[in-house]
C-alpha cells in the first residue's frame, strides 16, 4: 500500500528558476565558507593530505545526490528529500526533516554571517563581527522577500563570481608553476605537495579529524532537491546539474587546493584566514588579494541567501503544507514567496548575530560543527528513503525512475558507514562535540513536537509519479 501524502505538486510556487539559474544554484551550492575559510584552518591541521580527504568527502556525497536524483526523477516533492522521507520512511521522518533541516540551514547562515564579518574586517579591522553580520541578514533578507526569479538571478550572479575567481585563482597559480612569476616565483613548486613533511605531515590522525570542517564545505550540494519544486522541466535538469558534480568537485575543491598548496607551502597557513586572500598575498599581484577578499564575502553571502534564507523558508513552508507546523506556514504572497517563514527564519538567524558578538573567536567552529552533524542526519535520511524506494521499485509497487544510483544498494551501505565514521570524529574533540550534544537536544525536541502534530501530518493524498505528471500534463 502506498503511504498518502500531501498535495506534493507545489503548483502554487511561481516555475521562476530556469536551466541556467538550476545548474548556478547547483555549483553554488558546492563552494562556501567551508572551502574559502575553513580550508585554511584545515591545512594548518593536515597539510596536503587535506586534498585526500576532501575528494573521499565528494565521492560519498555524490553517492547521495545520485540517490536523491533518482528520487526526484521518480516523482517531484515539495520540500524535497523531507517529502521522500515521509513517503518511504514515514510521517515522523517527513516531519523531523524538515524540522532539522531547517535548523541545519538557520546554523549555517549563522556560519556565513560570521564568515562575512571576518573577511570585511580585512579592509575594516574596527567593525565588529556582529555589524556585518546584521547589515548582510538584513540585505539578503529583503532580497528573499521579493520574488523567486529575483532570488535566483542573485544567486546566479553570486555563483559566477566564485566560478570566475576560482578559475582566475587556478590559472594565475598554474602561471606562477610553469612560468615562476610573481613574488612567489622562487618558492612555488610542485614539490611543496610533499617537501615539508611529506604528503602527511602531521599523520594520518590529524587528517581524519578534518572531515568535520571538510563535510561542512560540502553542506548544500543537496539544494538541488530543495530547488525542485520551483524548477523548470526538472526531470531533465536536475540529473544534468548532479552528473556535472564530479567535475565541479574536482575543479573548485581538489584543483584549488592543489594549486594553492603547491603555489604557497602549507606551513605558511593558519586558521581564521582564508587561504585563497593568503595566496594572492604571497604571488604579490597588486589588488589581487581584495578581489579575492571580495569573491570569498559574495560566497558568504551567496550560501547565506540561498541556503540560510531561501532553503529554510521553503523547508518551514513544506512544515505548514504538510501539516507538520501550523498552517499558517504554507501561506504565499501574490508573488508566490513564503513571506511569514522568511521572517521566521532571518529573526532565528539573529541568533548567529548575537554568537558573533560574545564569542567571535570560537563562533565559526560551533556553528560549523552543528551545521556538519544535522546535515549527516539529512543526508543519511535521504540514503535511507533511496534504499526503501528501490526495494518497493524492485518489488513492483512503484515505477522504476529512468535516472538510476549505480551500484545499490551497496554503495548506500558504504556512504552511510563514512557517515557513522564522520559522526565519530565529531565526538572526538571537545571543540566540536558540543555539536552532538545540540544534536542531541534537538533531537529531544523534535520528539517532544511530534504528538502534537502527529493527527495533521498524516492527512495526505497518493503521490503522482513524474512520469505520470507529465503524461496527465
């Protein structure tokens, strides 16, 4: 028997996302504060055996968002994998991902709030964290209150400017490698991947205990499936926007750092820096290091807007729709945007505000680890609710999605045991274990939640497949 669901067509939701905006929100989804400022602090840690850990990162997420598209191919949700949830899983994992989801997001604008702060303090040092990260919340939370199409060309405009720079970043170093440059000329080299230390300077340890800040880098790469409900022509978008990820993984992430670290020696890096802005520092082109500083604020702010705000309105709309919050939730404005869980989420996202301003040393690193353990909650959520699709799929219940996740379901197995082994690092350092012990608490609430709005989030309809959307259509 098929579980019934909510209304899942979102056809109240203005299409204002087209193709190119898709494939934007999908790089800019995987290049943030993670990589542009939580590298630094990374390489400090491990050296270049940081590379390493970054490319098992992206492996395993791109096993996840294969499992999500062939979700998504099979039918269109609102709200995404917190629809599969529900579907597969049942009402209780609809409604408690959706819930941490949105937490997750709310803690991860918090984290680019901070970022924004730090990197404006390069130009400004007397401005305080806590005045940017008001100014920037305030800016990005009247953007989201206009219109998606608005939203979108932002963020648009955001991703091709992290594109660009990492481009520009990668062909300036390959320039100071081959042809020796710049006032890092005498000193870069391919051999500073292994000289100073070799490839694993500080062991093998000290590499496993990166995967936090690294899981984090990767946090929105699953926007793709948030986005779905305001796309056009999903069916054939969205796979294109998840077969391209490998490569956009190995160009922004591992072609980066492999560049900087052999441009710039990994000993000449530390924490609460950015190591792209430390780069163009060290090649000497004038300028060059405030266009960086300005690049890596727009991708604060773009993982701001459209993960912090953009996703976590959606995602408390899907509460409201579903029944797992007050109804009140799901209303739109006559431009088809969420306006009351915009408020909701950009005055939760104040929190962060305040963080910055009595701990700005240590706000990053508790936002992030918070942000890395829900997001492990999501994503094993989405492994799971693939896993029960396929097996009723296989069964004959349900209609074989034509964009498949190769090699389940023991790639599933696999991803979900780098999950556990992740979660387990998290525990490890008193520094980030406070991200478990939120996790915990939330988890506690969502529970103590659930019986009031157990009788709602049950009234639902049977889900139409997309195949069958599309044929109706």
């Amino acid at each position: 028997m098929v579980a019934k669901l909510p209304d899942q067509s979102a056809e109240d939701y203005q299409r204002g996302l087209g193709t190119r905006q898709i494939q934007m929100l999908a790089i800019g989804g995987t290049i943030g504060t993670g990589l542009f400022l939580g590298a630094g602090e990374n390489i400090a840690k491990a050296g270049p055996s940081l590379i390493l850990t970054y490319a098992v990162a992206g492996l395993a997420l791109f096993f996840v968002m294969r499992a999500l598209g062939e979700l998504l191919t099979y039918r269109r949700a609102e709200g995404g994998f917190a629809g599969y949830a529900r579907e597969f899983l049942g009402p209780f994992w609809g409604y408690a991902t959706t819930w941490t989801y949105w937490i997750i997001w709310v803690t991860t604008g918090m984290a680019e709030l901070t970022a924004a702060g730090k990197y404006i303090q390069k130009w400004w040092p007397g401005v305080e964290q806590w005045q940017t990260a008001l100014v920037a919340l305030v800016v990005l939370f009247t953007v989201n209150l206009i219109s998606v199409k608005l939203f979108g060309e932002l963020e648009f405009w955001f991703a091709m400017i992290k594109v660009a720079a990492i481009v520009m970043m990668i062909l300036v170093g390959l320039g100071v490698l081959v042809f020796g440059f710049s006032d890092a000329g005498d000193t870069a080299r391919v051999g500073n991947l292994w000289d100073h230390g070799g490839v694993f300077p500080e062991g093998a340890g000290a590499t496993i205990m990166t995967l936090q800040m690294v899981m984090f880098a990767y946090l929105g790469v699953e926007l793709v499936g948030v986005t779905a409900s305001e796309a056009k022509d999903p069916e054939k978008n969205i796979p294109r926007a998840i077969n391209a990820l490998p490569v956009r993984f190995a160009l922004f992430y591992l072609g980066s750092l492999l560049v900087i670290l052999a441009v710039v020696p990994w000993t000449a890096f530390k924490g609460g820096a950015s190591p792209f802005v430390l780069a163009f520092d060290r090649i000497g082109i004038p300028g060059g290091a405030d266009i960086v500083n300005f690049v890596v604020l727009t991708a604060a702010l773009s993982s701001c807007n459209a993960g912090g705000l953009y996703s976590t309105s959606r995602m408390l709309r899907t509460a409201g729709v579903n029944g797992d919050g007050p109804k009140v939730l799901g209303r739109l404005n006559g431009r088809g945007v969420p306006v009351l869980t915009v408020v909701i989420s950009a005055l939760v996202m104040g929190i962060g505000v305040v963080v910055n301003a009595v701990v700005p040393e240590k706000a990053f690193e508790y936002i992030t680890s918070v942000s890395t353990g829900g997001a492990l909650l999501v994503w094993t959520v989405i492994l799971l609710a693939h896993m029960a699709y396929r097996r009723r799929s296989a069964a004959g219940e349900l209609p074989k999605a034509p964009y498949r996740m190769p090699w389940a379901p023991y790639t599933s197995w696999a991803v979900l045991a780098f999950f556990a082994f992740v979660t387990v690092t998290i525990a490890w350092e008193a520094d980030t274990r406070i991200a478990l012990y939120v996790m915990a608490a939330w988890g506690a609430l969502v529970v103590v939640g659930w019986p009031f709005v157990r009788r709602n989030s049950q009234e639902a309809r049977v889900p139409v497949p997309l195949a069958e959307e599309s044929t109706s259509a």
